[in-house]
C-alpha cells in the first residue's frame, strides 16, 4: 500500500469552532510524518480521529485503508497509539501491563525485551503511579508496541520530559522507522521534527499553513542563507545604503540575507571598510524553527503575504 | 464475550483494588466494623429492665419469694431501695419504673383480700414501663390463680415463626450483607467511570480489543468475589459473636451474584450521566442514599410508618434486602422467587443500558 494515511477536507468543528478546518495530506507508509503546530492548533483532535477516538465532522480519513470512526475493531490491532500525558490503571505494575496488553491483544509480547526498547527495565516492578512523567510515557511508549503495529501513533511524547528521557524516545521513533513502521508524530519542538521526520505538515489555527519535507519547507517560506555580526544598529543602515541589501538589527547583532555566495565578500569588504566597531561574522541557515515562527507569526499578525512579496 | 480478557481485566481489577489500602479497609473491614457497631446496639436491647421495688411487707417470706419470682421471668431486675418518696426518687435519678409492695401484702394473699400494688413508670420510656406492668401482672395474677387454688383456663403460647425466635441481630445480617452489597460496587463505579474518562482510561481501552461488556463483566465479576467475602464475615460474625440466627443456604446465592450485577451496572449508568468526578459524587450518592436507609438495611420495612413502606417497595435493593430474610431467616426460597425475578430482570436491562450509554470515545 502507497500510503498508510490518507486525509481529504478534515473538518472538525464545536458549534462555531472549527478545531480543524478543512485539512489534507497523505502520509507514506514506512514514513516518519511530523505534525507541528503551536499549542490549540487542532494537532491532538487531528491525531483522535485518525485514531477512532473522535469522530470527524466532515471530510474523509483512511489509516490503512480502513476507517477509523466505523472500522476501529479492525483497526486498531494494526496501529499503536500514546497520548498526550500517557495514564494508566494507578496501582499496575509496568511488566503486568504488558503482559496485560498482550492478552487483550492476543499476542505474546516479551515484557523484558519491550521495556528495555525503551529503558524502562528497571521499573519493571514499580508502581504506575510512583513513575515520573517521563518513565510514565516511556511505559505507553511500550504498551503501543504490544501488538506489533504497522502505524505508530505519538501525540507529543516528549513534551515536558528531560532531555535523556527524550533522546530515548527519539532512539526509540528512529528504531520503529528502520523496523519499516509508519510513525505519525505530533510536537510543538522543531528540533525533534526536523531531526526524525521524512515529511512534515504544519497546522495552525485548524489550517495547514505548510507541508513537505523539512528541506522543502525551509527552502518554500524562508530558507536562505544569512551573514550575522555583532555591532550597532548604525551598521545595519551603513551596509544597505552602500550595499542596497536587506540587513537588519537584532538584538546588538545585525543579520544581512545573501542572495548568492559572493555577498559575503562584499560585505565582509564594506563591513572593515565602515569604521565602524563588529565582531564575530558567522553565517547561518534558517532552520525549521526559523521558518516556524515567521509563519505562524504572520499568520498571527494576519499579514500573511504572498510568496515572495517580502 | 472473551474470556481470556474478562479474566486479564478482573486480575489486574482485583491486583490494584489490593495494592489500594482504602479500598480494601472499605470491602472487607468495613463490613467487620459494621457488623460490630449494631451487633452491640441491638444486642443490649435484650437486657433487662431494672424495676426499683419498695417492699413496705418486709420481711414476710411471700413478698421475697414474689420479688424472686418477678427476677426469675427474666424480663426484670429488681433493685431493693428504702422506704420514702418512690416517685422523687426515680425522678432525680432517671430510673424508668418503680413499684411498690404495700404492708399486708403476705396477709392478705394468705386471706384472699384484694390487694393493690403501686407502681410508677416514667411516660418518656414506655418500653420499659411496658416490659415491668407485663412482668409485675404476669407473676401477680400467678400468685392469684395459686391463693384461690386455681388454674388458669386460658393459655397463650407464643410460637416462633420458621424455626427459631427471631432477635434484631437476626434481621441485621441480611441487611448489612444487602447495604455492602449496594455501597461497594455502587461508590466505586461511579468514581471509576467519572476518573477513567478524565484521565483517557477509557479512550486508552477502546484503541484495545476489550469490549465495555467485557470490561463491565470483569467488574461484576470482582464485586461478587467481594460480596461473597463479606457477606461470609458478616454471617461469621454474627453468628459467632452475636449469636444470630441466619444460616448461609444455597437460596443465598442469587443474590450475592445479581445484587453485584445490578449495582455495578447502576453505578455505571450513574457515573455516566456525570460530567465531572464531583458532580459523579453527587449523582452517586442521590442514587444511593435513600436506598442505603429505606430499603431494611438497618431496621425492618415492616417497622416503617407510610409513606416510606410505600417508598421502600420502588427501592430495588428492597428487593435483595427481602429476598435474603426469607431465605436466611426462613428458609423460604419459594417466597423468595419473585425477589429473585425482579432483581434479575433489573440487572439484565440495567446492564445492558450501562453499555449503551457509557462511551468510550468522544463524539
């Protein structure tokens, strides 16, 4: 099968409130696909539906060819799924939930093997509610994998853990993708994004406002190289009077955007040539992060131009 | 329906209700504290009344032998005071009955002279009152028969209903077996069903293949573990400690098995209807109340003045409460049937009206 998830028109509205307003976009079966977007865009009711716990308003979903709504029975024994803040029965130990699972399932998972997939071996004995949050989400991490899914579903499994917990779970994402497995992730951190995902969308205020590869996405809504140095404002006009460039002043730093490899030089020449006092030239790529933040703040701003009118 | 995870679900139910300190003080030593607590209050009401006696006849052998005999029918105890104001005594002293032996009293048994005995009873305990004059005229008229040389004529024997006489304690075993059988399942499934859905339980079990019958079986079956272990310490401890007499007869069993049924689905149907864990509190305790005090869990129906007898019968742990005095008192499980009826068919509509109305995912 091509894709693994298929999205047309996805509407899901309360009342007035469209949480989702019209969304589209397949995802690749074997793919990491990342779904960003600032907290409230409408990630969690997207990654629901696609589950079968929410029911869509309008629009069609198919996750392995199946519905998700109508068709959760057949479904679900194919995909794993964490939450958002994973919860579990308060009193049960990790390797009894497993084990738990696995009934449920009807597989046979090897609790020891599956907790120490996600570094979780030595609370196989501990109580639920005595783990961290992030030994918690490691947990639900586990209990995804019980019934050997072909599409993995995490919403935001790394907001709020520490950085060791989290490069686990990535180690964890990169091992399901290797396996040949789907993975639909949903995150407000681009690093993790742009580290683990082949495809990425980016969903604001229920609307996707970019898609495509991370390189795709840099290149499309930003993604040019730029010169930064440390030094006054005055610097930043003295070199686009001499220059006609864009640069800007940022923070004590003035940031020039290059339009080819040679500005450099140029402005390297115009910058000893000013007078006037900088410091430490660098250049800089724009990163997802950069890309991010300058949509959806525009989107914000509501001055949401066309490409290439800036 | 499968099995296996019916059973997987009732291990790891079963596991976590052991792991929680409070759920287990709840289940089995709530029922023991109970059981104690109105063992010991009923268990007083048996004693007897203490009758403070004047005996102005002192010391004629017939007054003695009479106040002797007064002590023998077990209904009394008689306290010998002085000579005075009886009736000022017993007011500052907030002592119920007195009664007082006039002179002559030997003398005018011996010479079958009427004789008048006095005796005074405080209005506010009617009981005691009762229990003394029943006493007093029972051991006088007695003594009446043997001065006239006669015998009475007419007897009355008092008989027990089914096999023995009954006592309050009696009563008590299947009521307090009937109120665990509602509170246990009934509390914490409304909590359970309000809790599982704030924190995504639920949503996490329906990506699962565990159906909400399956899920709903595995709870049923757990509460009727529980009930038969308490409803075991309870008749233990009534009969050991109190010396009830229940028996524990196979007529038992329906309801120890449907009574969990209907209360676990009702609590089910109650959380459901709730938004939030506290307003679940507030549904379940509405539910559970009026049937917890009105339904003969702590003092028979038939004592209840109307409207609440009325009341009682619309109340369906009415019904299990019935159920289990007549098999456990009587014996009757013939009598029982229709109790049996009722609460199984309530537990199969309540069931299967819990599953359909309880979701597990979001609309």
């Amino acid at each position: 099968m091509p894709n693994a998830i298929e999205v047309h028109g996805l509407k899901k509205t309360y009342g007035d409130l469209a949480a989702v307003d019209g969304v589209d976009f397949v995802v690749p079966t074997g793919r990491v696909f990342a779904f960003l977007g600032p907290n409230g865009a409408g990630k969690t009711t997207t990654v629901e539906i696609l589950e079968g716990v929410r029911k869509r308003s309008e629009g069609e979903v198919r996750v392995l060819g199946l519905d998700p709504w109508e068709d959760g029975a057949r479904l679900h024994p194919q995909v794993g799924v964490i939450p958002q803040e994973f919860r579990f029965f308060e009193k049960i130990h990790p390797d009894e939930a497993i084990h738990y699972y696995g009934v449920l399932f009807g597989t046979s998972p090897d609790p020891e093997k599956l907790l120490r997939l996600v570094g979780l071996s030595d609370k196989a004995t501990a109580k639920f509610d005595t783990l961290s949050g992030g030994q918690k989400q490691k947990l639900g991490l586990a209990l995804a994998l019980v019934n050997d899914p072909k599409v993995c579903f995490l919403d935001e499994p790394t907001t709020g853990l520490d950085p060791q917990a989290r490069r686990a779970i990535w180690d964890v994402i990169r091992q399901l993708r290797s396996e040949g497995r789907t993975v639909f992730l949903t995150t407000h951190y681009l690093e993790e994004a742009e580290l683990l995902a082949d495809q990425v969308a980016i969903i604001h205020h229920g609307k996707i406002i970019a898609s495509g590869t991370p390189e795709e996405i840099i290149a499309a809504h930003g993604g040019r190289e730029r010169l930064t140095v440390e030094g006054p404002p005055s610097l930043a006009q003295y070199l686009n009077q001499r220059l006609g460039v864009a640069a800007r002043a940022v923070d004590g730093r003035v940031e020039v955007p290059m339009r080819e490899r040679g500005d450099a030089l140029k402005v390297l020449t115009a910058l000893e040539a000013s007078g006037i006092p900088w410091q430490r030239f660098a250049t800089a790529h724009d990163t997802l992060e950069d890309v991010f933040v300058a949509l959806v703040g525009k989107m914000d701003d509501g001055v949401l131009k066309a490409e290439g009118a800036a | 329906m499968n099995p296996n995870r019916i059973f997987a679900d009732l291990v790891v139910f079963a596991r976590g209700y052991f792991r929680n300190p409070i759920g287990l003080f709840f289940s089995l030593f709530f029922p023991i504290i109970l059981v104690s607590i109105f063992g010991v209050i009923f268990s007083s009401g048996s004693s007897p009344v203490t009758i403070h006696v004047v005996n102005q006849d002192s010391p004629s052998n017939t007054s003695i032998q009479f106040l002797s005999d007064l002590n023998k029918t077990g209904a009394v105890n008689v306290e010998l005071t002085s000579d005075g104001d009886l009736s000022g005594f017993l007011a500052s002293n907030s002592y119920p009955v007195g009664l007082i032996i006039p002179k002559g009293f030997a003398a005018a048994l011996a010479n079958h002279t009427p004789i008048a005995l006095t005796m005074y009873g405080n209005p506010q305990d009617p009981t005691s009152v009762g229990i003394a004059e029943s006493a007093v005229a029972t051991v006088g008229n007695d003594y009446s028969y043997r001065a006239a040389n006669s015998t009475p004529i007419v007897f009355l024997q008092v008989h027990p209903v089914g096999s023995t006489l009954f006592t309050s304690i009696d009563y008590l075993v299947p009521g307090l077996i009937g109120f665990s059988i509602l509170t246990s399942p009934m509390f914490s499934m409304v909590e359970i069903s309000a809790s599982y859905r704030k924190d995504g339980l639920f949503r996490q079990l329906s990506l699962t293949p565990l159906t909400k019958g399956e899920w709903l079986t595995a709870k049923i079956l757990w509460y009727i573990v529980l009930t038969f272990i308490s409803a075991g310490v309870m008749v233990g401890m009534g009969v050991f400690v109190f010396h009830a007499h229940v028996t524990l007869v196979v007529g038992l069993l329906p309801f120890l098995i449907l009574g969990p049924v209907f209360f676990v689905a009702l609590g089910m149907l109650a959380g459901s209807l709730a938004k939030t864990v506290e307003t679940a509190a507030v549904i379940g305790n509405v539910v559970t109340f009026p049937m917890m005090f009105l339904s003969g869990t702590f003092f028979p129906v038939a004592l209840f003045p109307e409207p609440w007898r009325t009341v009682a019968h619309y109340l369906p742990l009415f019904y299990v409460i019935d159920g289990m005095d007549r098999v456990m008192l009587f014996n009757n499980l013939a009598g029982a049937l229709p109790d049996i009826a009722f609460i199984a068919v309530a537990s199969v509509l309540t069931f299967i009206a819990a599953v359909l109305t309880f979701r597990w995912r979001a609309e």
